[in-house]
C-alpha cells in the first residue's frame, strides 16, 4: 500500500481482508505484507538519521540482513538510531534484531510499519552524548507480533506515543522508573499481554481503544498509571493491575 494515507482507513482494510480473526480465546491473525507495495531496501548496517534531518522512506520495506538474529540477546544492532532534532516517517522495518534506538530529543517517528518486532520496535534508553528522551513523538505507526516490547522507555519526559495500532505484542508499552509525563492517546491495541506496564515512572492514557488484551494497564514498584478517561476495553481479562507498590489511577464515575 505504500503506507503513505490514513492509518484507519489502513485499519479497516485490515479487518476485511481477512487479516482479522477473533474468538475460541485465539489470537487474531493479522498479515500486514499484503497491503506492502513498494520497494525492498537490503540494509546490513545500521542506519544513523542525523541531528535535525529528515528520513523519509517513502513507503518502502527496510529489510535486515545484517549481524543479529531475533533471539533477544542484549547488544543486539539496531536498524536506525536517531540524534537530536531528526524525523524518521513512511517506512516499513522488519527483520531487525532491535529496531530504533532515540539518541536525542525533539524527535518524531511517523508513519512506520514494523513488521515481526524481534526485540523492541522503539527503544529510548541512557545516552552517553546527548540528553535523552526530551519532546517525542512517536505518531501513526503499526506494530505486528512484537516478541517483547513494542516501546520501551527506559528514561525520558514529555513523550507522546498517539494515534498507532498495536497487533499480537507481548507489551505494548514498557515504562521504567526515569521515564515521566508519558501521554498514550488515541491507540488501538489488539491481544497484548500488557498494554502498559509502569514500572516506577509514570504514565497517563486517554482514548485507546483495547481488545482481546491480558492486562490492560499494570503499575508496579511505585510508578503511577493514570487512565485519564476515554478509554474502552472490549475482552481484557484485567483492566487495571497494581503490584509492589504501584498505582493506578482511575476516571471516578
């Protein structure tokens, strides 16, 4: 499909092209490639978008064939790191032993189709060179049969993950003890086994939509988890979930 138009109107073809089965307590079966229309790029190294410039990859498949494997093994190469002040938009990824790795802030990660997520789609971890995790967006995107993590975010503040479709992922989203001001809004997810985890940071979420999901949002070890109001379970086992010390907050009535 190129992945260049809107992402719900992606969402629905989903549904009717036979992508979608629910029912018997069974994942859905989802097959994004069939919608995949342009051109396969064979990358064997990792690619670094620099500080304030633009990648766009103009709806094609950005295929892995380099060192790595999906075994989960840390250390594992990512397909793209991005500095400071970078956009990374209308691309697919798969294959990648780690997927992209946020070095910076003032990013923006848009219209990205990750396909067969090995480790973590997105991760923002500690930077060595640069303050981390400041202003991000992460926009528009899809994430099918995430082995682990969709996103993980290790630290970081003012982060935005909106408007994005979750398919078949063990997490949808990690948040870890020094990442703050986490907003989720907007999302689908589909047969997470956690949709957020909280772990010591904090997070709020408004307007996700969530079927067929283990454990809607889970806030361990002092971090807080606010469902900020609008959000819709459909088939989740356990909306909320608080363990050591963890809060979630929710909408009075």
């Amino acid at each position: 499909m190129g992945y260049q138009g809107n992402i719900f109107g992606t969402f629905v073809l989903l549904l009717t092209v036979s992508c979608f089965s629910y029912g018997n307590g069974g994942l859905k079966k989802y097959a994004p490639l069939q919608n995949f229309t342009g051109k396969t790029v064979d990358v064997r190294e990792t690619i670094t978008v620099g500080e304030n410039e633009i990648f766009d990859g103009n709806g094609d498949m950005y295929d892995w064939n380099g060192e790595g494997d999906c075994s989960q093994r840390e250390g594992m190469p990512p397909m793209f790191i991005l500095l400071p002040g970078s956009t990374l938009k209308n691309l697919w990824i798969r294959g990648a032993p780690d997927g992209i790795h946020v070095k910076g802030s003032n990013i923006v990660i848009d219209n990205i189709v990750n396909v067969d997520v090995c480790e973590d789609a997105i991760s923002i971890s500690k930077s060595k060179h640069y303050v981390t995790g400041e202003n991000i967006k992460i926009l528009n995107s899809e994430f099918f049969h995430c082995h682990d993590k969709a996103i993980q975010l290790t630290r970081g503040t003012d982060i935005l993950i909106k408007n994005n479709e979750f398919y078949d992922c063990a997490k949808a989203v990690r948040i870890k003890e020094q990442a703050q001001s986490i907003r989720f809004e907007d999302n689908r997810v589909f047969d997470a086994r956690s949709v957020i985890k909280v772990t010591g940071g904090k997070g709020y979420a408004k307007g996700n939509f969530i079927r067929g999901s283990r454990v809607g949002f889970w806030a361990e070890k002092s971090g807080s988890l606010i469902d900020t109001g609008g959000n819709v379970f459909v088939d989740v086992i356990e909306k909320y979930r608080e363990t050591e010390g963890g809060k979630v907050t929710i909408p009075a009535n």
